[in-house]
C-alpha cells in the first residue's frame, strides 16, 4: 500500500493542466502516490477525485477498466460497483468522490459479516453477466478496452522475484505454474479488492470500487485479496475460522461464477505473489503466516 505525499512540481503542473482543460474546481491541494497525481475537484457540480497517472505509471490500463465498467453500466442502466467516471482521456480520469468513512475495515463500523457481505456483492456485482437475470437488459455489450494485463504475465513477472527460491514457496512454486489463471473465459478483473477500495457513493446508494489494477484473467481471482484483510489488522486478519466463514459466504453467493476450490486455489495463488511482492516488507512475517493458513485450508478441502 502506497501512502499518499505531498505533490512535485510536475504534478502542480500537470492537475492544473487538467483543471483548466475539463472546467473543474480544486478543493484541495492534491496529493501524490508512486504512480500518479491526485486531487479532490468539484466537477460542474458534482464533487470527483482527478488522477492523472505519471509519465512511467503501470494505472492506464484500470482506468481504461474503470471507464468501461462506467460505460457498461449507462448503457444498461445497471450498478456494476464500481465508481462512476465524470471525464477520461489516455492519461487521466475524473472519477465520483465516495465516502471514505466509516470505512469497511473499521471494526466499530463494520464486523466481519457486514464487510464480507458488501465486498462479496459488489465483487459479484462487478462480474454478473449483463446477459443474467439479475442484468436482463438485451443491449450489446462492448468489448473491454485493450491493454489489459492478463494473469499469466503477472504470474510470469512474480517467477522473475529471486525470493522465489526461497524453501517456503517450494510447494507454491510447483501450485502457481500448474494453475489455469485464466481460465475458460477470462474476465476483466479490478485486481485488488480490499477493504479500503471499496467506498459508498451516497448519490446512487451503492458500494462501489475505486482504482482497478486492470487485468485480465479467472474472475476467481478478484476474492484472493478478501483473505488478507485488513492489512493493517493482522490479527482479525489470522482469527481461527474467519478465512471459512469468507470462503463459504463467497461459494454459497457465487455459484455459477467460482466454486469453492477455485477459491481457495486463487487465494493461495495471491497469497504466495503478494508474499513475494513485499518479501523485504515489514508486514511480511504476517503474511506468512496468513499465507500458510490459506494453504491449510485449501488442503483441508
């Protein structure tokens, strides 16, 4: 997770650009992640949050995503969860501002049903078929953008981390290059759901996501991240029986899109990646040992 800071110059720069250029009001001073600029605007009305992804930012392809999804749900006058889309071009979006608070993973908000239960449906919400019955409208549908990420290249990218090596993903290793992660029909996937990406947009009275990776692959996939969080919470996070009672909620609301063990095969395959991501992390011991639950578990089938 990458903690905001305070704008370059560079950045000024290029959100005034993009103020001036889509009529849009600052409401704050803006702000800065490894991969793009941001700041809170108001849009002729509505309140959003510009981005603009840096010159070297690997963001474009899910904002891509993230217009498209918005495009798909105008058409079909539908809720897919994720975030509405007020302005786009190649570089920078202008997406709806939803509340930050009270947050999914704040305990005093939220337990752990009411958040597994809301991150499940959006989750299922962002992958439901336009053609199902929950999503009847006969409209075509167009095809998601290019660019997207397929898992097999992420899977391929973790293979090149020397950590790898390491005795403790002996197992995983063997796992990782046997799983199908596209599977039959790949999806257009967020990539890294989570507790905080997750926000309520009060102006259409839903949940909804924020800030696709913008991959493409098994929408089983999209779950993994739910068995890891709140990153910040590693104890709830590793509660004995908390990874069962997610993996049932997600297999019993959906059957037709991922079975159990795709599930529990995706968690561990996301397990192990995102062990080997921050292996020189502070948070690694923890993960590790989450990891090692998440393997129990799908070995306990």
């Amino acid at each position: 997770m990458t903690a905001p800071a305070p704008l370059e110059p560079a950045g000024e720069q290029q959100l005034r650009r993009y103020r001036e250029l889509w009529a849009l009001t600052a409401r704050d001073a803006g702000f800065q992640t490894n991969s793009a600029w941001l700041q809170r605007v108001e849009a002729g009305g509505p309140h959003g949050v510009l981005k603009i992804a840096k010159p070297d930012s690997d963001e474009r392809p899910g904002m891509a995503l993230l217009a498209w999804w918005a495009e798909q749900a105008l058409t079909h006058e539908a809720t897919l969860g994720a975030a509405r889309v007020l302005r786009r071009d190649a570089d920078a979006l202008v997406m709806s501002q939803a509340q930050e608070a009270p947050a999914l993973g704040d305990p005093r908000a939220f337990d752990d049903g009411e958040a597994f239960a809301i991150l499940v449906q959006t989750v299922l919400a962002l992958h439901q078929p336009l053609g199902s019955p929950a999503n009847s409208d006969p409209s075509p549908t167009k095809p998601p953008p290019t660019g997207l990420v397929p898992l097999t290249a992420v899977r391929e990218h973790v293979f090149g981390i020397k950590a790898v090596e390491n005795a403790c993903f002996e197992r995983w290793r063997a796992f990782a290059q046997s799983l199908d992660v596209m599977g039959a029909s790949p999806l257009p996937l967020h990539g890294d759901i989570h507790h905080g990406n997750v926000l309520w947009d009060s102006e259409i009275e839903a949940w909804v996501l924020i800030d696709p990776k913008g991959l493409l692959g098994h929408p089983a996939y999209d779950f993994a991240n739910l068995f890891f969080n709140p990153m910040d919470q590693p104890d709830r996070v590793g509660q004995p029986g908390r990874m069962e009672r997610l993996v049932a909620l997600i297999e019993a609301q959906g059957a037709g899109l991922v079975s159990r063990q795709e599930v529990l095969d995706f968690a561990y395959l996301y397990g192990g990646m995102s062990l080997l991501w921050g292996w020189h992390e502070t948070w690694a011991p923890q993960r590790l040992r989450q990891f090692r639950q998440v393997e129990a578990l799908r070995q306990s089938g």
